[in-house]
C-alpha cells in the first residue's frame, strides 16, 4: 500500500505539477504517454489502496518534519481540571455511543464586551453523568487569567456537540447557539455575563441530532440567520471492530441521514428586542435532501455576492447549496467539483477551513477526513468551479494516516500566507488493537496534531516547538483568536474525557525584541453601527500591502463544532505597513479604506460617502 503511494506521489508530483501549479489556470492534459500512466494509475490502483484501509482505520507511520517547527507552545493551568465528559453511566461497562467519539467543540470570543476572548467549552454530559451537557464560559479577566471559580455554566437540553457565537438581536452583546443531540439551546445574552435560553419561544425547534451551525445573514436584511446541520437518525445500538471483534464505535452508515435546516430571523419586525425566528428550509429546497452533516461553511462560493453553503457530509457526497437568489438553494458540489474527491469518491469528511492558498484572491476548501482517505484541498477555480489539487500541493501521503476533526487556516508564522492545523482522533480501532481499559477507554484512539506550513502554495509538516503538544490525544473541536492580544494567533482545542489543551503561540515572543524586518500583522474588526455595532459576519476583507493582496472572510463558524474570534487576523512578514484594506460588506456594497502602520488593530465601518454599489 504504501509503495503504491510513493509510486504514485512521485508520478504525480513530476507530470502533474504543471496543470495543478498555483495560479496556473485550468488544468489541461500534458506530459503524453507518462501524464496517461498517472491517470490510469489514479482511477486504478489508488482506489482500490484508499478502500482497503479506510475502513478499518489503521494507522501507518510516516516521518514528520523536525527542522524549524513552528514556536507553538501549551499554555498549562488555563483550562486545566475541566474534563469534557461523555454520557457515560458511572459504574458501567463503557458502552461505546456514537455521540461519544464524535466530540464537541469549542469556542473563542468576547462575549461580556470587555475587550478580551473568553474561552467557551462545550461537555456532552454534566458532572453527575447525567444525558445532559454542560456550556462552561471562563471569562478573561483584566490580568489575562482564567479563573475557573469565575466561570458561568449553562446547563443543555441535549449531549452538547457544536458552539456557534453571534448577535442574533442587534443589540451589540453576542448570543450563543449551542447543538445537541435531541433539542438544540439558544442563549441569549442579557449582559453582565447574565443568560436566558430562548431557543424554542423564539421559534427554534430542531429536534435532531445537530452538530455545526452558522450564524449568516442569507437575506440581506440586517439580521443573522440561523443554518443548522444534522447528523444521522441515531438510535443506541451494539457494534463490533472488523471481523465480529470487540465492541467498538458505530459506523455512521448505518443509520439514516438527516436534513439540514434554515430559520430566518424575523426579530426586525418586533419593537420589543426579542428573538423571532421562523423554519424556512423546505421553502429554501433543503428539506428533500439527507445528508450526514458535520461540518459547515457559508461564504459566497460562485462569486455572485450571494451567499451559500458548504457542509460536510460523513461517508458521502458534501454539498453545496448555491444561492439562487429568491430564498431558494440549490445543491451543486458534484457539478462544481467539491461533492467528491479526485477519484469521484465520497469521503468521511469533518471540518472545514477556508483559505485563499495560494494568493489568486479565489477561496480554497481544506477538509478533514478518515484514516486511509487523505485531507482534501478543493482549490476555488473561476466561476465557482473547485478542483481537487491535493496531492499538487504536497498533503495527499502527510495527511492519509491520521482521522481529521478540527481544522484551522491560519497565519501562524506571520509570513502572509495561512498554515494549517488540524485536530486528530481516531473513530475506530486499529485492526488487532486490543480496546482499552474500562479507566481508558479512549487509548485506542489517540493520534498526535498536525501543522503544516503554507510555503507558496504548498505545504510542508512543520511540528510544534513544545514536545508536549506532540502527545496523542482524541481532538475534536478547534478554535483562534489572539488571546493574550501580542498579536499572533492562539489555539483552543477540545479534547474527548479529557481537559482541552489551550496553546500559546509565542511567534512574536521567539522574534522579541521586535525588529523593522517583521514579522508584522495586523488585525481587522468590521462592525456595523446600524445593527447595533455587531460584526459584520459574511463581510470579505482583502488587505492590499505592496504586490500583496490578502483575502480573508470574517466568518468565525468554520472548523469543527466550533466558533473563532470573527476579528481578520493577517500576517504582513516583513511589511511594516499596508497600502489598504477594501471591504465587501454583507449587504453587497463595497469600501475601500487607506493605508496606516502594521503591528495594531483597525475597525471599520461602512463609510457612506465612500461606499460604491
């Protein structure tokens, strides 16, 4: 298997690399007899080698990069203590639920309005193991601590999966959706860290099994909406590892699909502030398809200003449901080319991140997978068209051994360009290996992080300078945001029965004193004053410095069952300054705003007299 593969990525690499070079246009057949022996081998042998193993989810070693690893440390004592616990009943053989292996996630934001992230968990059952979770908020404090005896929980209708943040009121104080498998809660913030769920009166009802949702104003009317996907029609049953072997974890096709849902808000038609919502997904065109959703994305995906969305389906085709403009979507990813991989497979896919790869001001998709499949760059093409160029910008054999969940695209060298990280975890035992101890029941499932450097378009595994995030964990959701305000990103990831791991990086601290050659950054807050100074969520921000034009959405839903600080943070290298920053506002208008010193953080605001339609 892993002869075919080498075969393959040499062959690739050498005949492939001109079609599917960055910024090299439309892929075109070339390279004669050699280019036929690639393809034939592609339809062949790859997919008979990717079946054979994705299914029992073995590992194969491969070697990681150890020269310059990136200056990514753990951050100890912040979230320490607080275990993301599993329904579980104490005492009880470990009954291996499917919920539990999929994880929850994790969120990064400022949510009480004093200019600092607060750090938001999400736990599928509460300390008396009880069916339901838990929202545990750690409130920053003036002194950049945590404290835990500080934090605000928030008991859940359901097993906690997903935390989305958002301003659902206009009132400028963010709300907080969380999913759950059976009834979904809304929090809606009252101020002074205060909160009230309103989910059902407001016109919520999503009794499923909800995992990501996004908070996008789909309508253009000054007020977010709600999207939500669903995961599968679970009911608790036994199931064993390949063979008949030990229990282990279900495969998610064994159960029915789902429907993804849309609620529009309404609230803008009452005078008291409350929340109004209304189900609109069959009169969207969502209600006639089911998928297996787990990760979600909207962003303007064809280029025509409209807003769309990407989720990603386990075990079967994602989809992409183009905005038509009236209320309706429709489903195009096979058509478009992100539905399935370069084989024409559906593959078991997690999280998302979006980037802009490799600078030809086109949005990229990176998608987490299974063990045995590999992580897949769908990159954007003109006229919404997407190709699979994984394997041209080096990530097809570094990402194929490892189960994928939470995924970030980020700038976390401070060079330009987005690197990316991804949060590992098996869903299935190794064939042979022995299930772990009733004390430790997620052994078996353990895999390490991946980060990866963006080196002009592709990408090399980098590794962490702190030996102890290289231990192996069962991550799930994953989280960004400059927490200590230095000015590069940080990390939160949650972790299955154990605390999350909270990771500081210390790019800026490693390059103290700070010098004229960099590496500089600058972050971006949009907000809009006439929906009472919220983020201006679905907003697309390109920051022009020199021949550089970096490209980023403020969309803080992205990953896996995650939110991220909705703040544009991009790395300048050794740019001490930026020419300027043009804006696409959500409700179509554009601005372009000048230039100023790097090293700070700029709001902007929809300037009328600047505004162009």
């Amino acid at each position: 298997m892993r002869t075919c593969l080498k075969i393959l990525e040499s062959a690739l690499a050498t005949h492939f690399n001109s079609i599917d070079a960055p910024n090299s246009g439309r892929a075109s057949l070339a390279g004669g007899p050699a280019c036929f022996l690639c393809l034939l081998m592609l339809t062949t042998v790859l997919p008979g080698c990717a079946t054979r193993e994705a299914a029992v989810d073995q590992p194969v070693a491969v070697t990681t990069a150890a020269t310059n690893p990136l200056p990514l440390a753990l951050w100890p004592a912040v979230a320490d203590g607080i275990v993301s616990l599993v329904d579980q009943s104490a005492g009880e053989p470990f009954a291996y639920d499917l919920p539990a292996i999929t994880g929850s996630g994790c969120g990064l934001g400022d949510i009480d309005g004093d200019g600092r992230l607060d750090i938001l968990l999400v736990s599928q059952a509460s300390e008396n193991a009880s069916a339901h979770g838990e929202l545990t908020i750690l409130w920053q404090d003036d002194r950049g601590d945590f404290p835990q005896d500080a934090a605000t929980v928030l008991p859940l209708p359901g097993i906690g999966m997903g935390i989305t943040i958002g301003d659902l009121t206009n009132d400028g104080l963010p709300e907080l959706l969380v999913t759950c498998v059976g009834h979904d809660a809304i929090f809606h913030n009252d101020g002074q860290r205060r909160f009230s769920e309103v989910g059902r009166e407001a016109g919520y009802l999503n009794p499923a099994w909800g995992t990501a949702a996004s908070l996008v104003d789909l309508n253009r009317d000054g007020w977010l909406d709600i999207v939500v996907t669903n995961y599968v029609d679970y009911v608790a049953r036994p199931c064993r590892s390949t063979g008949g072997g030990p229990p282990d974890f279900c495969s998610p096709h064994l159960f029915a699909g789902t429907i993804d849902r849309v609620f529009l808000n309404t609230s803008g038609s009452r005078d008291d502030g409350r929340l109004q919502l209304e189900d609109h997904t069959a009169a969207a065109g969502l209600a006639g398809s089911r998928g297996a959703g787990l990760g979600l994305l909207a962003a303007d995906f064809t280029g025509d200003g409209l807003v769309d969305l990407y989720v990603a389906n386990d075990q079967m085709a994602n989809f992409l449901w183009v905005n038509q403009g009236d209320g309706r979507f429709k489903d195009e990813a096979i058509l478009r080319g992100c539905g399935y991989d370069r084989q024409g497979r559906a593959q078991a896919s997690m999280g998302i991140a979006l980037t802009d790869v490799d600078a030809d001001g086109l949005f990229d998709l990176f998608l987490t997978h299974l063990a045995g499949e590999y992580h897949t760059l769908y990159r954007g093409r003109p006229e919404g068209l997407f190709e699979d160029a994984t394997v041209a910008i080096d990530l097809a054999v570094s990402t194929r051994p490892s189960t994928g969940f939470g995924v970030a695209a980020c700038d976390l060298d401070l060079d330009g360009d987005d690197d990316l990280i991804v949060a590992n975890g098996r869903v299935r035992r190794p064939e042979g290996m022995p299930p772990g101890p009733d004390t430790d029941p997620f052994a078996p499932y353990r895999q390490p992080l991946q980060v990866f450097e963006n080196s002009g378009g592709r990408f090399r595994e980098a590794g962490c300078a702190d030996e102890a995030l290289a231990v192996a964990m069962v991550a799930r959701g994953l989280a960004t945001g400059d927490l200590d305000n230095d000015g590069d990103l940080d990390l939160v990831i949650s972790r299955t029965a154990a605390s999350p791991m909270v990771i500081r990086n210390e790019q800026l601290t490693a390059n103290q004193p700070a010098s004229a050659a960099g590496p500089h950054w600058l972050r971006i807050r949009t907000r809009l004053p006439k929906q009472g100074g919220r983020d201006a969520v679905g907003a697309e921000v390109t920051v022009v410095a020199g021949t550089s034009r970096l490209r980023r959405l403020v969309q803080p839903a992205v990953g896996y069952l995650s939110s991220s600080d909705p703040r544009v943070h991009v790395g300048l290298g050794t740019a001490s300054s930026y020419d300027a920053i043009e804006v696409l506002w959500p409700d179509g208008s554009r601005s372009r705003h000048p230039g100023g010193p790097a090293d700070c953080e700029v709001v902007l605001t929809p300037p009328p007299a600047e505004v162009t339609p």
